[in-house]
C-alpha cells in the first residue's frame, strides 16, 4: 500500500512538472520577439510603391516631394543599424494638407515613411517610417498621433489602396466614417478618437489605437 | 545604462549619437557630455517595427519641447526623426517605444543635432 502512494505521488510530481514545463514554453512562446527588421528579407512582400496609388504616379516630383524624399532618406542613413533594403526609397507624394502641415508618403521596395512639414515649406520636416508587408497590407499602417498648435488631436495615417474609407471611434463612443483620399486619412478633432477601424480588400477588420503614447 | 558617443564633425556643428537595450515605455536619455543642448532634430531607430517609436527633447524643467507636426511618436514604426519647433531652450535628447505586445528589451539607436548639422 506504501509503495502504491509513493508510486502515486511520483506520477502526480512527474505530471505537475510536465505541466509546469509545457506552461513554461508557452509563456515563452507567447511572449516571443517580433520579426526584426530585414528579418523576413526572404518572404514575399508587398512593395510600398505597388501598394499605394499614390506612389505609383508618373508625374514628375516637385521640388518639395524631392525634398521629402531627401529628408526620409537622411533619416534612414542616419538611423544606426537598419539594413540596406529597408533604406532604399524611390517615390515620393504630397497626399495631402491638414491644419497647416503638408503630408507626404514616401517609399521603396521595403519601406514606407511618411513625412510632415510646414506648410509650403522645404525644412521642418519629421519623418516616421514602417516596413512592408504590415505597413502595405492594412494590418500595421505608418502614422502619427499628436496635437495641433492649439491643443486639438491630430491624427494621420497612410492605408493602401482598397481601403476606401476608415470609421472614427470617439472616446464617448460615437463613431464617424471618413474618406481616405489619395492613401491618406487625416484628422484633427476637439474630441478625442480613439480608434480608427477599417476594412481591408481581404475582408479583415483591420483597428490602430490613436490615444497619445 | 545607455551608450553614447559626443561627436563634434565641425566648429558649428554638434552631435550626440546614443544607444540603449530597454523595454517596452523605459526612457533611453542622452547623459553625457553637455545634456542638456540647443537641439533642433532628434532622432530614433529601432530594430523592430512597433507602435510608439518616440524621439523628443526635454528641458531642464522637465518640459516636452514641441515638435513642428505636434507629434512625438510616429505609429507602427521603426524610425522616428523628430523637429523641434527650435533650439531654445536646450533640450536633453529622449527616445522610447511602446508596444503592449512585446515582453523583452530592444536596443534604440539614437541621434540628436543642432541646427546647422540639422536637416529640420
């Protein structure tokens, strides 16, 4: 009788540190790094310049979209360690104006950025850039979030083509639908949003969070 | 413990370029040399596409200072090249990242520049 609850209370220890080990490795596994960048260098990706109308335009650049292109791309060379692929960009478009800032979207095979300044203007530009295939296929789309002169809530995104249209959600729950014109949906708004939600070509619900960091 | 290297390319122009391994909304300053500088642009990389990539100046007094788009944080990103709106008053470079998601540290790479090596 003994040896039967020591035999039982051995399986019982062998069984709770399986479960301890497996918990373990799930933790872990849920819990796992991201791709880094030029990490998926391998897999198929949908170019930033194939993804968005506006950057497939032939027109010739003016000399404020040269500046943006030259200013994204100052700001990748600068950028530490980031691999050579993901440097690379070829195309730039003002896609819009919003409170005084023009907006531009930048991009190469890999990268996507976009790029603010002043109104009219040449200098003063910030920069912000995501990589494809997140930034290109709805999941992960390059934006900022921030506040305008006056203390108003500014938002802009960049979303591929077939995203036609995105829904605000506003912090008192309310929802409006706004147009995304030329791969652009900009904002700015006295009441807070919280989320822009859409759907992709895929039929996927696609959500960023727009509350300040 | 960040990492930094004081560069001066020019009499008239003025570099520091800093590094850190941290988590996720852990502060990755610039601490030393001068700290605190008459910077016009700073900027951050990462090694990971993520929510918040960050890069702002901080005053002495502990303010933000503003950026020309009124924006800190770039969105799904992994570089954010900030303008501040000038370089008065000086400003301590800052970067950091957010991302709910992510349990472990990655490194950010950072660089801030006074005017005349600025592209702001």
């Amino acid at each position: 009788m003994t040896n039967k609850k020591t035999y039982l209370g051995a399986g019982a220890l062998v069984i709770l540190l399986g479960a301890v080990v497996i918990a373990l490795i799930a933790g872990t596994s849920g819990n796992r790094a991201p791709d880094a960048v030029g990490a998926d260098a391998g897999s198929p990706a949908l170019a930033p310049t194939a993804a968005l109308a506006s950057l497939r335009s032939a027109e010739p650049r003016s000399d404020a979209e040269d500046a943006a292109l030259t200013r994204a791309r100052g700001s990748l060379a600068r950028g530490g360690s980031i691999p050579v692929e993901y440097r690379e960009l070829t195309a730039a478009r003002l896609v819009g104006t919003s409170e005084g800032l023009d907006l531009y979207a930048v991009g190469g095979p890999r990268s996507l950025c976009v790029v603010t300044a002043p109104h009219g203007s040449l200098r003063g530009m910030s920069v912000g850039c995501g990589r494809s295939p997140e930034a290109t296929d709805g999941s992960r789309p390059v934006g900022g979030v921030g506040k305008t002169p006056d203390g108003r809530q500014r938002v802009y995104f960049l979303l591929p083509d077939g995203i036609d249209a995105v829904s605000a959600r506003y912090a008192d729950g309310t929802t409006r639908e706004l147009p995304v014109a030329a791969n652009l949906i900009s904002l700015t708004s006295e009441e807070p949003v919280d989320a822009l939600t859409w759907t992709g070509t895929d039929g996927r619900r696609g959500e960023v969070s727009t509350r300040p960091e | 413990m960040s990492v930094a290297i004081v560069a001066a390319p020019s009499a008239d122009a003025y570099v520091h370029s800093w590094s850190c391994y941290r988590y996720s909304t852990n502060d990755c300053s610039d601490t030393t040399g001068t700290t605190y500088n008459p910077w016009l642009e700073v900027l951050a990389t990462s090694g990971y596409s993520v929510y918040h990539i960050c890069a702002e100046g901080v005053t002495a007094a502990g303010n933000q200072r503003s950026t020309i788009d009124g924006v800190i944080c770039n969105v799904n990103t992994f570089v954010r090249d900030s303008c501040l709106i000038s370089t008065s008053p000086d400003s301590q470079g800052k970067v950091h990242w957010t991302d709910s998601s992510y349990g472990f540290t990655i490194q950010l790479q950072a660089n801030a520049y006074t005017a005349p090596s600025s592209a702001c």
